[in-house]
C-alpha cells in the first residue's frame, strides 16, 4: 500500500512515462483494476474503509483525528481468525488506543499521532487550524533532498519488511502469512532524492493537462480546498508546478525501488509462487490539475487509485469496470478460502475474483467525504461512465467521465441529463440520510474535541505505537546453541 498515489497515473501499470521497472513487471502478471476508487479521498477515512470494507459513515472515522472502534472486523482479523500470521510494516494511520486491529505484529510505529489532536470542526467553518492543515508550502518548497521525514519512515518500512519476509522464508512461523507493507510516499511534501529527481529532467508531463481555473470560477468545495490549503499567502509559478510534479514522479520510482527489494526478498526465499500482491493506494493527488493540489475531492486525480492483484489463479487482465477500495476486505478473503456468507453483511463492498475471471459487477461505487475543507457531509456515485456528487449545501456535480475526463462540463443542471441526474439524486436519498449524517458528525468532533483537551491536561499518555525490540532473542545470545543458531538462520540451507 502506499500513500497519495492518483490513478490516473496507472491504467493499466505504471503510465509509459513513469520510470518504474518493478510495478510494471508486477502489473504484466496482475489483473489490473483501471477505474478503482478510494471510499474516502483522506487517509485515515481511505484507510479505516480500506481495512473493514465499510463506508466513513459505518466506521466513523469521518477525518484523520476520528477513533477507528477496535469491534469492527478488519481483513486483519478475518485472515488471524483463519490461521493466518497478520503483520503490519508501515503506515496505517490508525486513530485511538488500539494500534492492532487485527495486525498480530506491527514492525514500525506510524508516521502521524494517533490521538484526536487533527479534529476538524464544523462549528467553525472556514477555520485553519495552521499547525496542521496542508498548505501550498508543500509546493513552493519542492525540491530535492538526501533525507527528510518521509524518507527515514518509508526506508525503514521496506528494510522492517524485508527482513520479516526473510524470517517466513526461514520457518520461523509456519503458518500463511499475510503482511501489510505501507508507504508513506509520494504524499507531499514533494522532495526527493537526487538519483529518483534526476529520472525526470526530460520529462514532457511536468505541468497539468488542465491549468489553474479562478478561484471564482471553481465549484463551492473547490474553493473550500483553497481556503483549507491557504492559498492566499503563497504564490505558485510554473516552476514550482513543475518541481513539485517532477519530486512526485520521482518518489514513484523511489517506491518502485522499495517495491523491488519486497519482490526480490519473497523471491529469494523461494515464496514468489503461493504468495498474492495486492497494490493499492488510500487515495490520490489532483498534482496541480486545475490548480488544486493534495486530496480531500471526488475529482479524479484524487479519488481514483491503482489496483493490481497477482494471484496464480487470475489470469493478467485490465478490467475497466469501476470498483473500489472497499473491494479489498471481501476480495482478499475470498482469495484466502474464507467463507463470505459472515462477511459480506458487514461490507459495503464485492469480491472482485469473480469480475477477475471475466464475471461482471452491477454495484454502483461509492464514496464519502466529512473531513477538512468539508463544512457538511458529501457523498458520490460512480456507476458506468458517470460521477454524481451531492453535498447539502453546493450545487450537485455530474460528469460523463467517457466524453469528459477532465470533468469540466457539470451536466447536473442541462435538461438533457434531467433523467439521469434525477435517477442519482434519488438515489442518494436513498442510500443516505444525508441530515442524520452531519449530526453524527459534529456529534463526534465536539466529543473529540473535549476529550482531547482533557488528555492534554497533565501526564499524557500516548496512544502511538511502540514497537516491541526483542533484542535478546536476535542473533547469538547464551540461552541459545551457536550451531543451532547459524543453521536455522541460513537460507537456502545445504547449497
């Protein structure tokens, strides 16, 4: 998994452009999901959706700052429940007490707090809580660098990963296995290494396909992400555009380097042939298109991912049906022999092996925001080539992504998209209770709100993960017999 990555960048693998050897080779052996979709463009909503199969509304993990309840059932816990050793090397960007959810050992701690400190408040629309929110100095300031935060975290998530791999190879556990490997790039901010940076200086898709539109010109939410990202105190040129896109494309193929080190590892330990990959991102990055920049949008370059999958029994494919992030539980289940039938009630998603093997999928996409740059709850639709967006408080959106991927012509209001565009409103009213969703919502920050003011009052008590150190059960120590030890710890044995 990885983190901010847009999916229009992979239709069907790497775009021809990106340097990116190994995911390219991963997708010729994948079926991969060209139309796939986050079910909350924001990385713990994306991530707690991702994990159970359910929309924000059901886990209620609305924002970056929102608890996800240790009661509901993760992939996680469906596999551990099936004999499965769950392991989690990275990201997760888990919220509360519970850092686990169903990961039996977690290699690293995370890269963002797991408190409620990132509560947004619709009590105070239009607020900038600056310490913080995104803003524009993400692209202003990119560039080129040996190390930096994310860098440091993401190193250390494949080298943690590679070396748990080497113990599977080794019969250190011999039950299956199931590891979450979880980057944090190419989220923002867009620095990067001289040798990725250095991939790129001939690049031709340095700047959007769609220039930056008015602030006035924009839709309500658009303008909302402006205000959110502070875009009145910076001044964006061409050639930051230019350098922010170019450290994006280049932290691609830093993960493709890091990718590269997991496959070889699984290959070197001989677990290539029975092991699935499955790649995925929690949401995307608009990357300039329009002048908009990170996520927190149903547009496109923000809500669409990559989604492969390489299993031994899915022929390679790309398969343009749309589907969704929400697919992974069910369908990573499926994959592992578990029985549906207790699954599938508590999931807003479908297993897609069926749609793999050539099977056809009638269930529309879903997709819901309530975070920051939101002041009420929104909610979209992607069925067949179009997307409907619809918040109480903006003008609905409808675009036919067929006649226009850009999404630059709202056909919610033109008379000859009445039918259609009253078919989704009825729906959505259908599917959501859209006044009951944003009292649950201020319900929950205001809650957050209190009980992080009161945690911060005294001794504090992180709830961040620490993860555990046995040192003294790595490599030789005196409980242990030397020949025993270089035996067992050499793989292959005997060549």
């Amino acid at each position: 998994m990885v983190d901010q990555l847009n999916g229009t960048l992979f239709p069907d693998g790497p775009a021809d452009f990106l340097h990116a050897p190994n995911l390219r080779r991963l997708a010729e052996r994948s079926v991969c999901f060209a139309n796939a979709y986050t079910a909350s463009p924001l990385c713990a909503p994306g991530r707690a959706s991702f994990m159970s199969g359910q929309l924000p509304r059901r886990t209620r993990v609305y924002d970056n700052a929102a608890e996800f309840a240790s009661d509901i059932p993760t992939f996680a816990h469906h596999l551990r429940r099936a004999g499965y050793a769950t392991c989690l090397s990275g990201k997760m960007h888990f919220v509360g007490p519970d850092q686990l959810h169903g990961f039996e050992e977690r290699l690293t701690t995370d890269i963002y707090p797991a408190d409620f400190g990132w509560t947004p408040d619709y009590r105070k629309p239009g607020e900038r809580i600056d310490w913080w929110y995104h803003n524009m100095g993400s692209v202003t300031g990119a560039g080129v660098a040996e190390v930096s935060n994310q860098m440091e975290y993401d190193d250390d998530v494949a080298f943690q990963a590679v070396r748990k791999i080497h113990d599977y190879g080794r019969g250190k556990d011999e039950r299956p296995f199931c590891m979450t490997v979880s980057f944090t790039h190419p989220h923002d901010p867009y620095v990067a290494r001289q040798r990725f940076w250095g991939l790129y200086a001939d690049c031709e898709h340095l700047l959007p396909q769609v220039p930056a539109i008015d602030y006035e010109e924009h839709d309500p939410h658009s303008r909302r992400i402006f205000d959110a990202n502070d875009w009145r105190n910076f001044t964006i040129a061409e050639d930051d555009i230019r350098r922010s896109r170019r450290a994006y494309f280049a932290n691609i193929s830093y993960l493709d380097e890091k990718i590269g080190e997991i496959l070889h590892a699984l290959e070197a330990m001989r677990l290539t042939d029975d092991t699935t990959i499955l790649f995925v991102s929690d949401h995307g990055d608009m990357l300039g298109e329009r002048g908009l920049w990170f996520k927190m949008s149903f547009f496109e370059g923000s809500a669409r991912v990559p989604l492969m999958i390489a299993h031994a029994d899915l022929p390679p494919a790309c398969i343009d049906t749309p589907v969704s992030t929400l697919d992974v539980l069910p369908t990573v289940s499926d994959l592992a022999g578990i029985d549906l039938t207790e699954i599938m009630p508590w999931t807003d998603g479908e297993s897609l092996v069926s749609l793999a093997k050539g099977g056809t999928r009638k269930a529309p996409v879903l997709m819901e925001y309530a975070a920051e740059a939101s002041h009420a709850p929104m909610v979209a639709i992607r069925s067949g080539p179009w997307k409907y967006t619809r918040c109480e408080l903006d003008p609905p959106q409808l675009f036919n992504l067929d006649d226009d991927p850009q999404e630059l012509a709202n056909l919610a209001g033109k008379p000859e998209c009445a039918e259609i565009a009253n078919r989704f409103a009825t729906e959505v009213r259908a599917r959501w209770d859209m006044e009951a969703f944003d009292a649950e919502v201020r319900q929950s920050q205001a809650r957050r709100w209190v009980v992080y003011e009161a945690l911060r009052n005294g001794a504090y008590y992180p709830w961040d993960y620490q993860p555990l150190q046995q040192a003294s059960q790595r490599y030789m120590r005196n409980h242990m017999d030397l020949n025993t030890v270089e035996e067992s710890q050499r793989f292959p044995r005997g060549e």
